[in-house]
C-alpha cells in the first residue's frame, strides 16, 4: 500500500516506523525545513514506553533521559514548599518512565527510521482529493501523486483535518489556559539548580524551569486566561506582561528570553472530533487525540495511536474496516484521558492561594509511605498497547 504520512512530528515518525517495517511504501511530508527545536520537557511513560519497546528503542530514550534528583514546588521567593524524590517518583511506573525533551524523542524516531522512509521537509499537503478506492494529493512542493492512504499527524492544528474533514479550529476545546515555552542559556542558574524540576505556581500563573544539557534551562509557562486576558500581541510581550510581576528567578528568565520565532506558544485546548477517518483519509496523534497539557501523555499517547492505527492496517481486510477498528480501540482511551485532564485544570495552576496550599498537601501526602497511590491515580493512565 502507497501511504502519505503528513506530519514529520511524534505520531507521524512513528506511524512510518512501523508501517514500513510491515511492508508499504511510505512517504513523509514535514512543513518545518527540518527537525524541530527541542521544545519542552515530557513526562514518557505508559503507551509510549510499550512501543518504544517494541521498537528496540529504550537505549537511546535512555541516553536522552535527564535523571534528576527531584521535582521541587516553591513558594514565591523560592524556597522549597513541597519535593517529590524523582527516583521515588519513577517507582511508581516500575521504573518504565523517563523525562526528557520532546525534540530529542522526535529526533530519536527519526534516526530509526533511517533509509527506509523518505521524509520530504519544508513540504505539506495543498490539495487533495478523494475516489476511485484512493486519494489524490497535490503537495506544496508542486508535485502531485496518487495514494491509498493519506495520515494527517500534523498536530493539533491540523491542516488535513480541515481539508479532509472540513473541520479546523472547531475541533478545538479550549481548557482556559496559554502556555509558553523556550530554551536559554545561563550557566549560573544551569549550576545553581542542577539535578530538580522547580516549578513556582501563584494564582493563576505558574512557571517551571529545569536545566538541561550544555548549561542551558529549559522553562515553561501556563497561565489562567480568565484571571489574566488580554489579546496576544506576541509571545515575548504576552510573558512579559503576565509573569512580569514576579519574583526569584522569573526576571533573569524573562530578562533572556529569546525572540518569538524560537518561542513556543500556544492555548491548553483538546481536540474533539465525532469520527477520525473519512474514506482514505485518518488522522493520528494530536491531529485527532489531543488530551492537552493538563493531561499529559501526549508524545506517548501519540506512539500509542501510530502503533494501534499499523497494527490494524496490518490485520488485513479492507482498509474502511482497518481504520475502523484503529478508531473502537483508541478513542475510548483517549476521551477518558481527555476527561481526566479537564479535571485536573484547576489543580494545574489554581486561582486561589488556598487551592495551591491544598495542591501542595495532597503532593505531600502522596510522598509518605502508603500513600504514593494518590500521586498514581493522579498522572497515571492505561496504555493503548495494552488494553
């Protein structure tokens, strides 16, 4: 079978894995001129971790892992108001977690890929068409080409579910929230907090920081739109704005925060969709299952759906009854995860000073012995692989 996969990102790099692997001849299409910054730090783990298995690719996650010593809340000048022990934390997954960049995870599935897949970069889908039991498709590049199958995992803001679907930003549900992200370099604060994930929430507002390799510190930022709106008239003068205010070391951050181009940022919101195929069209990764940030699990939520979406195709039939069964086995899942995260929202950065002090004791009380079942409950999630 011809496949077009459109989305160099997470849940397209791995589709093409494992579609090549099992025999069709695939083609990726990325928009970006080539791999992506490293963006921000993910937690991996569930869905994620159990492809990566199967994909014979946890030594190099591995070798991309930042194994710090804790994950730290602070109060507003800094000091400590509540750590988690990581290696504790890590217990709780059996030790199949790892933290690392989202960039490093995509770069890591594209190294697998190797020659077996050709990645077209600078380059996306323009036009397309549909009959005669396949799909034409017109690319930016110029080029045009028939196929059997055309996969949008071109992110939230997918551009195939809106020619295909017809379906663009109404497919998004939006949690309330912005967040933000960039690298910097600083050597001096690389030192100064080596080894934790810090993470200062004030109502409504909450910024972590955590030091990655090469002096640098990778940050984060998510704020509450209702206590904090206000058009966006760019990304470097929206922070500064919002988070200007603030103390410790939030001035330093925004001090070198580099230009807009190099800073992510974008609303919290999930993608909700009725049906996730239409004829030799489907989607895949956060074009069709975005749980947003509150949830978390994305990138692995993505290797999950890329792995089910092959393992259905593979199963033979028809290709409508494949991307059928791909949708009954991962849908459910993902709309439970949605549902989890939209009430996790308030505890993500909460609007009163008494909810964070709540927040941070229920942390707390998850660290004692007997307790870590809170913080389980709380983050964990089933595995699409497994179910």
């Amino acid at each position: 079978m011809k496949v077009l996969i459109c989305g160099g990102g997470i849940a397209g790099l791995t589709t093409a894995w494992w579609l090549s692997r099992a025999g069709h001849e695939v083609v990726v299409v990325e928009r970006a001129a080539g791999l992506r910054g490293e963006g921000y730090m993910i937690d991996f783990f569930g869905s994620g971790w159990d492809v990566a298995e199967r994909m014979g690719l946890l030594d190099a996650l591995a070798g991309i892992h930042y194994p710090i010593d804790a994950i730290v809340f602070v109060h507003a000048d800094g000091t400590p108001a509540v750590s988690v022990s990581y290696p504790r934390f890590r217990k709780l997954f059996n030790d199949r977690h790892f933290n690392f960049m989202r960039g490093d995870l995509e770069r890591v599935l594209f190294e697998a890929l190797g020659d077996a897949v050709e990645v077209r970069f600078g380059t996306s889908v323009a036009a397309l068409e549909q009959g005669g039991g396949g799909i034409d498709v017109a690319l930016t590049d110029g080029t045009a080409a028939r196929w059997d199958l055309l996969i949008g995992a071109d992110g939230i803001h997918s551009h195939v579910r809106a020619l295909a679907f017809g379906i663009g930003e109404e497919a998004l549900r939006f949690l309330g929230f912005y967040t933000a992200a960039y690298v910097l370099d600083d050597a001096s604060l690389h030192a100064r907090y080596s080894g934790t994930f810090r993470t200062l929430t004030v109502p409504g507002r909450q910024v972590a920081f955590y030091p990655i390799r090469g002096g640098r510190l990778a940050t984060f930022f998510v704020h509450d739109a209702a206590l904090h709106p206000g058009a966006r008239l760019g990304a470097g003068v929206t922070l500064r704005a919002v988070y200007g205010d603030l103390d410790w070391v939030v001035p330093e951050i925004l001090e070198r925060m580099p230009a807009d181009d190099e800073i992510y940022f974008d609303t919290i919101s999930q993608v909700a969709l009725d049906r996730w195929s239409r004829g030799r069209v489907t989607l895949v990764g956060d074009a069709c299952q975005a749980v947003s940030l509150l949830a978390g699990q994305g990138a692995s939520m993505a290797m999950g759906g890329a792995w089910a979406l092959a393992l259905e195709l593979g199963r033979g039939g028809s290709v409508d009854d494949a991307l059928a069964r791909y949708e009954a086995r991962v849908k459910p899942a993902i709309e439970r995860k949605q549902e989890a995260g939209r009430k996790m929202a308030r505890w993500f950065a909460p609007r009163s000073r008494f909810l964070i002090a709540v927040r941070d004791l229920a942390i707390a009380a998850s660290a004692l012995p007997g307790m870590s079942w809170i913080l389980r409950r709380t983050i964990a999630g089933e595995s699409i692989v497994r179910s």
